[in-house]
C-alpha cells in the first residue's frame, strides 16, 4: 500500500514539474526571439549595442530626455558603430515624438542633418517625409496663417522629386494633395469675398490662380463658374460706358469669350461636378454651344469625384473643436502639382485691362488667352492712373480714340486756358472776361494778356488792381480819424498800492490809523512733537 501511494505522489509529481519547464523553455525561447530588433538577427552583448537598446526602449515608455541622453552617448563614444545611422535618426524622431513647437523644431534641423549626412540611405527619404509631417500637423484652417501650408507643400514637393523610388511616394503625393486643397480653399475663399464686394480684379485674380495651380480642387466646377460670373459682370458694365460703338462691342465679346471658356471648362474638365448644370446653363442663356466631355474626361472627373470622402456628422463636430484644417473632400486619385504655377495677381489684372481696353478702342485683334479685369470705371481709371488710354467720351464715330496725356504750354498751342472775371473800374459795375493762357512752368504767377480797351478797361489791369477800389477816404491827403480806445478801468481793490486802498478798509481804534496786533491762536497749528510725560519731562533733548 505504501508502495502504491510513493507511486502516485512521484506521479503526481511530475505532472507538476511539466508546465514550469514548458514555461522555462518559452522564456528561454523569448529571450533569444530576434525578430523585433530592426538591425541584425544575431543576439549581441556589445556595448553599443546595449546603449541603443535601452534608448529604444526609453522611448517606447515616453522618456524622450534619456532615449536621447542614451544615444548621444553611443555616437560620442562609438563612432564608427554600424547604430550609428539608425541612431542619428532615432535622435530626430525623439523630439518629433515629443511635440510641440520647440521640439518640432529640433526635430526638424535633427532630420536635416540626417538627410545631409545619408543622402543615399532608405532612411533619407523617412527624414524627408516626417519634415513635411512636420509641418502638416501645424497647419491652420485656410482662413489663417498659411505659412505652415506652404512649407508643407514644398517639402512634401521635395520628397516626390527627390526620392521617386520610395516606397513612401503614394504617401506623400496623398498628403500633398490634402496640403494643396487647404491652399486652394484660402484663395477660393478670399475670391468669393472680392466678389460680394464687387472687386472683380481681385475676384478674377484670386479665382485665376486657384483654376491655373490647383486644379484637383474640390470646388473646381464653382471656381470657375464664379470666375465666368464675374466676365460676364464686367461685360455688361462695359456696355454702360460712353464708347464708340465699334471699340464697345469689340470690348464686350472679348469678355463674353473669357466667360465662355470657363464655363466650357466646367462642361469638359469637370464633367461630373455637382454644379456642371449651371455651367450648361449659362451657356445656354448666352447662345453658346455646349461641348462634349470625351470619355477620358469623363472617366477623369468620375474617378475624382468617387474619391472624395462624404463628410459625416463626426467629420463635422470634430471640425468646430479641431484647430487643423479638414481635408476630408481632397481628392485621393490624380496628380498633385508639383512645380510652382504663375501666380495672378491684381496689378497682373489691371494691366492686362489696358492691353484688352486699347485693343479694343484701337481696333485691334484681342490678343490670345485671357485678359483680366477692366469695363468698369474704377478699372478704368485705374487703368488712366497707370497712364494707360483712356476713351474720348462723346465722339461717337466708331473710331479708335485715345486720351493723351495733357500737355504744358507750348510753341504748338497745346495749352490750358483758364477765364477770370474781373470787375470793371470804369463801367459801373459790369464784368469783362478775359482769357490767361498758362505758360510753360509759370504757375499761378503768368499775368493776363492784355485786353482790348473797347469795353472801358484800362490797358492793364493789374495795374488798376483789376476795377476793385481801395477801402479808405476818397484824398489820401486826409487825416484818419483817431482810434477808438476803452476807457480807463478802476483801481483793483486787490492791488497793494500806497493810497490806493480805499479809507474804509483801514481798521479803526488803533492808534496813528496802524492795524491792531491780533494774537494768534497756536491751539490749531500741527506739530509733530509728541508731549513729554513721566521722566521725559526731565530730558533735555
């Protein structure tokens, strides 16, 4: 019996020992797992080693200050260890970790050391594409700061051109396309502004330069539906002017084709937009033609719109409460732009305004591509005040006129002319006209040419102070009447002056008319002496 229980209980024993060896061998098969170390598949005790482990694992636990500490450490003392690369950019991506404004900073200058020192490496472009990352999480919404955006653009811009073999491209073309939408809301935005305001330059400038850089937009169909809005606007304010009728319609088909063209772009381009109707419209309304999308547009715009994200009502609460911006409608196929379109701006509108306005008046051909702004008034002097032409008003010939710049007095008998109507002297109140040409840089200071004496007026004038009389007596041998002057006032009865006081004022009952001393009661008067009491009395002091 007994023999049977030793049995059971060595058993039982066993039974027991097998799961703590089952856990001793996975342990000792954890330890020599390998896989997750980034670097080599051999388990090294080598000091560097060592040191970059213990930074990688700092900085998993969020001490970024010791995961540094640890790694400037093994590139001082080790620094030709084959960490050294990895620990370059570890260094980098410490402080990006971090966050904030300092340490993305640092983080910053850490990635373009690291680009500077691996230019060739895999790595290089990572570097590359967590500086616009960096960027990227400081962006304002559009109607802020853009300064982030752009630098984001640019870098992300640089990362593409310079590492196109990356694995990280479809990436950084994707944020790219995110950036360049922020950037082409700013500018739509600012454009629809200039509109409600009647600022049609700036409403074409601004709408311009998003149609001609960013054309992956999300309101590309509404950009240039407002942009050919806003010809159409400048069309019919042209015809309001006072022009030759030649020059005026040469004016107003000129812009009619521009407001074509964008609304024919919408049709083509954007073929499946949401607001290619009203472009159809609109064509319609003016007795143009619609055009035809082919099948690359079409399958083009339908790609594009199938991309865009639907917004949500989560898309929309996380909106009013995130500082970023959204990108939620940035398309996600096509090519973003890569190199820097012209941008158009409102003294580019105004110029091209001269060159459309004297094309027109002169009856010239309109030049190629678009011409921006003009047909109002204040295009048109603003276009005069760049010294551009200006139209005749009122000759109504159908030729082309232009307004030259006035001329100063010259030999030719191009001169200003002024009238001043000067009083006769002789005639008994009538006036006589007389017309000063101004001469060449003489002013204010040419005399009048002298009159003709048929109406009674003296030879010169100037010297008859031009008919007004002198104000004064007829002689000049009278003597002027004496000035008028105020009486003398009385005595002050504050003055102190011997026998001025008068006698009632001096105090009676004193003898030889002296004032009485009064005694002063010094009861009032404030002293800072306390009263002595005790043995103070006693101190002299």
């Amino acid at each position: 019996m007994n023999r049977f229980v030793t049995q059971v209980s060595a058993v039982c024993l066993c039974l027991a020992m097998v799961p703590a060896a089952h856990a001793i061998g996975k342990k000792k098969k954890k330890q020599t797992d390998l896989s997750t170390n980034p670097l080599g598949n051999v388990n090294s005790r080598q000091p560097d080693k060592e040191l970059f482990d213990k930074a990688m694992t700092a900085m998993k636990k969020g001490k970024y200050d010791v995961a540094r500490l640890d790694l400037q450490t093994l590139l001082n003392t080790y620094p030709d260890t084959e960490y050294a690369m990895r620990a370059k950019l570890a260094v980098g991506d410490t402080w990006y970790k971090e966050g904030g404004s300092a340490a993305l900073t640092q983080a910053e200058q850490e990635y373009k050391d690291f680009i500077t020192f691996f230019p060739n490496t895999p790595e290089a472009a990572e570097a590359q594409m967590k500086v616009g990352d960096i960027y990227f999480q400081q962006m304002q919404k559009p109607d802020r700061d853009p300064q982030n955006v752009m630098h984001a653009e640019t870098e992300y811009r640089q990362m593409i051109q310079q590492f196109p073999d990356s694995p990280l491209i479809p990436r950084a073309k994707q944020r790219l396309r995110d950036v360049q939408e922020v950037l082409a809301a700013r500018q739509f935005e600012i454009g629809q502004f200039y509109a409600t305001h009647e600022n049609w330059p700036a409403t074409i400038a601004r709408l311009q330069t998003v149609a001609d850089s960013y054309p992956l937009f999300s309101h590309s169909d509404q950009t240039l539906i407002t942009l050919g809005d806003a010809y159409v606007t400048q069309a019919q304010l042209a015809g309001r002017l006072n022009l030759p009728p030649k020059g005026k319609a040469t004016l107003i088909a000129a812009y009619n084709d521009r407001a074509v063209d964008a609304y024919s772009r919408v049709v083509t381009r954007y073929a499946m937009a949401p607001h290619v109707e009203d472009a159809k419209d609109r064509l319609i309304a003016m007795g143009r033609p619609v055009p035809e999308p082919t099948q690359a547009q079409l399958a083009e715009s339908e790609a594009e719109e199938g991309s865009r994200t639907t917004v949500k009502l989560k898309d929309r609460a996380m909106l009013l409460v995130k500082q970023g911006p959204s990108t939620v409608h940035a398309a996600r196929v096509g090519e973003p732009t890569l190199t820097d379109s012209t941008q158009t701006t409102a003294p580019q509108v105004r110029d091209s305004t001269v060159t459309l306005f004297n094309a027109a008046m002169k009856g010239e051909p309109i030049p190629p591509g678009p011409t921006y702004g003009g047909g109002t008034a204040a295009g048109l002097a603003a276009a005069t005040s760049a010294g551009a032409s200006a139209p005749s008003i009122g000759t109504g010939n159908g030729t082309a006129v232009e307004m030259e710049a006035v001329p100063t007095g010259n030999s030719s008998g191009n001169s200003t002319s002024v009238e001043i109507i000067n009083p006769s002297a002789n005639s008994g109140g009538g006036t006589s006209t007389e017309a000063a040409p101004a001469a060449a840089g003489a002013g204010n200071t040419a005399a009048p040419a002298n009159g003709a004496a048929g109406d009674g007026a003296p030879a010169n004038p100037a010297a008859d102070n031009y008919g007004l009389k002198p104000v004064g007596p007829a002689t000049t041998n009278a003597a002027l009447p004496p000035v008028d002057k105020p009486a003398p006032a009385a005595d002050q009865v504050n003055d102190v002056k011997a026998g001025s006081q008068p006698a009632a004022q001096v105090q009676t009952g004193t003898k030889k008319g002296k004032a009485k001393n009064v005694p002063v009661d010094k009861s009032k008067e404030s002293s800072t002496k306390k009263k002595k009491t005790g043995l103070d009395k006693l101190n002299p002091f």
